[in-house]
C-alpha cells in the first residue's frame, strides 16, 4: 500500500530493483481525459509496471496466480472513497477520514503479505523506500486492522515531512453517511 506521496511515479519500476523477474502491478482509474490518460500509461509503462484499471484487478490476479507468475500489486491508498462504500473510517490528520480497503481486502482475499512502502526523501531528487510490513499473514487479522495500519503509517511519514504529500488530493470532501 502506497501513498502519493515523494515522487511516487517511480514506483512503477521498484520491483525491478528488488526482485528482477516479479511484475509490478500497478492499480489505476481511467482518467476523463484520454490525452491525458495515455500519457500516464505511457510513463508508467515505460518505468516496467503493469497499469491495470480497478475493474480488472480481481480477474488479473487469478490469471497471474494460475499462470504461477510472481506478482506484486501497487495501490495508492490515500484517495478519498466514496461514503457510501467506504467501510473503514479513522481519525486521520486530527479529522474523520474515509480510507480505501483494497490493500487489506486482496491481502486477505489471495493471503498475500500487506506492506507500506515509508518513503523518506533524502535529498533533491532522491528518495529512500523502506518497506515495512502492515500483516504478514492477512487473512488472521482483525477487519480494519490492515487499513488502520496503513493510516498510522502514512500519516507518521506525513508528519515527519508534510512538504512530500500530495495535498491536493481534497481528503475530506465527504463526510460519513
């Protein structure tokens, strides 16, 4: 699980700098315009990671675990979901703050281990990432467990460097339903 935060494109070609050989999956929403949208699927293709749009994700994981091909899945997890589907709510950044799931529901679903990927940047232009585990073994774990993880991860990378996030993503446009 990922966040927008440091220069986060780069990360579509981090699983060839740790395991050469295991695809990076990288989750995505079709932009509206579709300039625009070829243009990041281009950047990002180019980098080595596979951009498969949400919709598709569950059937692409099946297809990769039944051809036995190693796979690593990349989610930005700090986007606003919407109330009406949002399951997991958490004080986040001293507000109530709606988060996605997907990382925690796919983890459990295919018993793949969850991380954050805790990024520092370390000067102009270069970043360190550390991986830190959120659940090794997903499916023996509470239901919002993961999720509230991940947000206490993120918001102590937030909190150490706050010039690094994406703020303009507005978070807390909706309220709880």
């Amino acid at each position: 699980m990922l966040a927008h935060f440091g220069n986060w494109e780069w990360m579509a070609s981090i699983q060839q700098w740790i395991s050469p050989g295991v695809t990076e999956m990288n989750i995505y929403r079709q932009l509206k315009n579709k300039a625009m949208n070829r243009l990041m699927l281009a950047i990002r293709a180019k980098r080595g990671g596979v951009c498969v749009e949400k919709q598709r994700i569950l059937r692409e994981m099946v297809r990769y675990r039944a051809e036995q091909k190693p796979v690593t899945v990349g989610l930005l997890s700090d986007q606003k979901p919407r109330p009406e589907v949002t399951r997991t709510w958490l004080t986040f950044l001293h507000q109530e703050t709606g988060f996605l799931d997907g990382g925690e529901v796919l983890g459990k679903k295919f018993g793949y281990p969850v991380f954050y990927l805790y990024i520092t940047r370390t000067q102009r232009g270069y970043y360190q990432a550390d991986m830190k585990i959120l659940a090794a073994d997903p499916k023996h774990t509470q239901e919002g467990e993961i999720t509230t993880a991940y947000a206490h991860c993120l918001e102590q990378n937030i909190n150490e460097q706050p010039h690094l996030w994406l703020w303009t993503h507005n978070r807390w446009k909706w309220k709880r339903v």
